[in-house]
C-alpha cells in the first residue's frame, strides 16, 4: 500500500519542528518475515490461557514510511486503491477508508500519547513490497514503520519492545482487528525469533545461525503469491470459534503446532535441515485442522505443484486462506521449482533474511 497523509501541527509539536527543520525528511522501514512454526498460539484468545511459541525469520522484503514537514491539512491517498481522502483529526475513525485506518490510528495514537493531544502538520508517504494479506505481516509491518518513523522525526527514542506492543495495541485495541502478536515483533527485532508468548509479558528470543547453515536455507525457501489477498481476520476468527467453542480437535491441534515451534527451535539451532523440513510439513497438517478456510483448492494445487517439481515440505505463511505459500526444496531444487512457479505468479522468490529489524534514518 502507498500512502500520503498531511496533518495540522499545534504548539507543542511545532516548537520541536522548527528545530529540525534542516531535516527534509526522516525514512523508515521494517522486514516482513516467513513463519516456520507456532502460527495461531500468537493469538491472545490462546496465549492468554495456555501460553504460545511462534518461531518466524524476518526477510529482506519491507514496508517503507517517509514523514515530512507540511503546512497542509490533513490528507490521505492511497495510490493502490486510488483513494483520495481529507481527514480532520477530530473525525470518528469509522469516517476513515479502510485503507488508511492503520495510518490515521498512528497518527492519532502518537498525537495523544507524545503531544498531548495536539495536531501537527507532516507527511506521511508508506508503501509496502508485499500487499496486505500476503500472509507475510504486512500489515502490522507497515504499522511498525510508520511508529519507527515517528519516534525518528519527534525523538522520542522508542525501543524494539516498545515499538511492537504500541503496534499491537493499535491494531488490536484502536482498529479493533483479530491477529496475532508474533508480526509487530518479528518487524521491531529482525532476525529469526523463537517468541514467547504469554498473559503478562512477550519474550524474544534472537537464534543465531551459523553463516554455512544460514546460507543453505536461504537456498532452500521459496515464497511463491497465490495471486489471493485475504482476510487473516476472518480466518482468525472461524478459528476461535472452532477452538473456544468446546474441547476439539482444533485446540488440540494449535497444542501441537506449539510443540513444533519448540522442536523446530531445536532444529534451528543444531542446523538439523530433515527436522526442520518434517517440522514445516506437521504443522501444515496441524493448521489445517483448526480452520476449514485455511486452505482451498487453489492452494492445494499449487502445493501439489510446488510436490511435483522438487518441493520437500510446504506451508501457507500466516494465518492461510491466501497468500504466500513457502516452500522449502534442496538447493539444486530450487531453480527448477522457482522457474516453475513463476508461471503461476511472478511473485516468487527465494527468500533472504534481514538481521536489523525496524531502521530510520533522517536526510538533509
């Protein structure tokens, strides 16, 4: 998604402007990732009562957010979507285009938590290498950006931790969305995280790879688009409602998709490549039982095809209905799956992983 939004700045903010005006703008980006294991015991309504465990590498695919100094009012495009929009920032969020309200929550969030409330005017022009619903995070990715660029342009000196739980919380609280927490996380650190999840608090913790083996999965992954954007929130939801609503086999699935985070941390850290690619094809069996709109017939013939030509193990990244398939294939597999697959999508790439998390930087 691109994004250009203008908003009328006030006293307290204004005074900090004038100060960094030689500045023309202040960037920002965060990777997107790919989720190997745990997917679904990131979500509050199971986390909260059994604890979660995601295991995800953040990729060197990103979304971008620039601010400027502006003296318009404030202005919304969305340049996918051709929406043009004028927002007063008293306005009931309900009167924001469904583009933009990830943008306008920001703003408004930063507006009554660092300024007191008052409007000011900037720019804010994002875009993102992936669509929303990729399956890749976009959307708390991009929510990220947006918060690294503003702790950037008003100094307010943010850390990781505290970048991912505000993202959280605006998707979550202010936009009312159904998700997952492991993707604010996963764009704040980079790198490849095993996160914890539980009631009280969210551990990261950073696996180091050794380069050899580091270099042997980048070899390996394949992310290929379905050419489908979907709605992760309504697949969240059919699958609470199919998990909470008696003791099933879908909650005991998600237990097993959370003992496989645990073993493929494991895999992970011994550089065990057979564990981690068994690993990756039990908790696609496991995901599927928690939601009867996780996969579809259009998914499962390009799992099939993705079999047919040298494909060891596939998932659905993110919640599933859509999306980003990943595939994990031999090294001297992967051209021949790659080339294959772009017949279907041009959208399909090995993946490389990013080790920086969320970066801003101000130019002159």
């Amino acid at each position: 998604m691109y994004c250009v939004l203008y908003i009328k700045f006030n006293s307290l903010s204004y005074n900090y402007l004038k100060s960094i005006k030689k500045f023309s703008r202040v960037c920002a980006r965060a990777p997107l990732r790919i989720g190997l294991a745990g997917g679904g015991t990131d979500i509050n309504d199971y986390f909260n009562i059994y604890s979660g465990a995601t295991l995800n590498i953040a990729i060197n695919k990103y979304a971008y957010a620039q601010l400027d100094i502006s003296e318009n009012t404030f202005i919304a495009e969305s340049l996918d979507s051709g929406i043009v929009s004028e927002i007063n920032a008293i306005k009931e969020s309900n009167e924001i285009p469904n583009q933009l309200k990830l943008h306008y929550a920001v703003f408004n969030r930063i507006r009554k938590d660092f300024c007191n409330s008052e409007n000011f005017n900037v720019r804010l022009s994002t875009y993102c290498d992936a669509p929303i619903g990729s399956g890749l995070g976009s959307s708390s990715t991009l929510v990220v950006a947006i918060i690294k660029a503003f702790s950037e342009f008003l100094n307010l000196g943010l850390d990781d931790y505290f970048i991912a739980e505000l993202a959280y919380k605006i998707e979550r609280e202010d936009c009312n969305l159904k998700g997952g927490k492991q993707d604010q996380y996963s764009a704040a650190f980079g790198g490849l995280n095993f996160i914890e999840f539980n009631k009280n608090n969210t551990i990261v913790n950073n696996l180091r790879l050794k380069s050899s083996f580091k270099c042997e999965l980048e070899s390996s992954l394949v992310l290929h688009f379905t050419g489908i954007s979907r709605s992760s929130e309504k697949v969240i939801l059919d699958q609470t409602n199919s998990i909470f609503s008696k003791k099933n086999e879908a909650l005991d699935s998600l237990h097993k998709i959370k003992e496989e985070a645990f073993k493929m941390k494991n895999y992970i850290l011994r550089g065990d490549r057979n564990g981690i690619r068994d690993s990756i094809n039990k908790g696609w069996e496991y995901k599927l039982l928690t939601s009867q709109k996780v996969s579809n017939k259009l998914i499962e013939d390009r799992i099939k095809l993705g079999f047919d030509f040298g494909a060891e193990a596939a998932k659905v990244s993110g919640a599933g209905g859509g999306g980003f398939i990943l595939f994990m294939c031999q090294p001297n597999q992967g051209i021949k799956l790659r080339n294959r697959l772009l017949e279907e999508s041009v959208e399909t790439f090995f993946c490389t992983f990013n080790s920086k998390g969320a970066e801003a930087w101000m130019m002159d």
